[in-house]
C-alpha cells in the first residue's frame, strides 16, 4: 500500500480521474484506512473484505486497454 500513497498524491495534485479498491482481512482495520476514508481520497477510494479467488477483481470488470490496473499484497492461500 505505502507506494501507492504517493502514487495517489501525484493523481490528486494532477486532478486525474482514478480509484482505488483496496482489499483487506478486516477492512476496517486496513494500514492507512483512517487517511484514505478522509478527503481528498475518499471519494476515490472503496474498501473490500479480502479477495480469496484469481483473476480481476468483480468492480474492475474488464478494463479498457487504456486502464491500469495493479495488484500487489499476499497469496490469499
């Protein structure tokens, strides 16, 4: 999550449209969920209970080719 901070500071300051699903064991408990439900962020981003399955997660769909999409954190096994 930590790279990813600064990541959304630079979409921010940059007015860029993007989002955030973050999923975690215990969503209220995710690492720097205090800050993200807070503006500027919280319109950005989602919270989910963890992913337990492959491939992309259900709200993304199937992104455009144009859409980046990154996944990082533990198997979920």
């Amino acid at each position: 999550m930590t790279p990813l901070l600064s990541m959304m500071r630079r979409l921010q300051r940059n007015k860029a449209d993007w989002q955030l699903h973050y999923y975690a064991r215990d969503p209220e408990q995710a690492p720097f969920g205090d800050m993200l439900r807070q503006a500027p962020y919280r319109d950005h981003v989602r919270f989910y209970q963890s992913l337990r399955r492959e491939g992309c997660p259900p709200p993304l769909g199937a992104p455009s080719s144009d859409t980046a999409v990154m996944l990082c954190g533990p198997d979920a096994s």
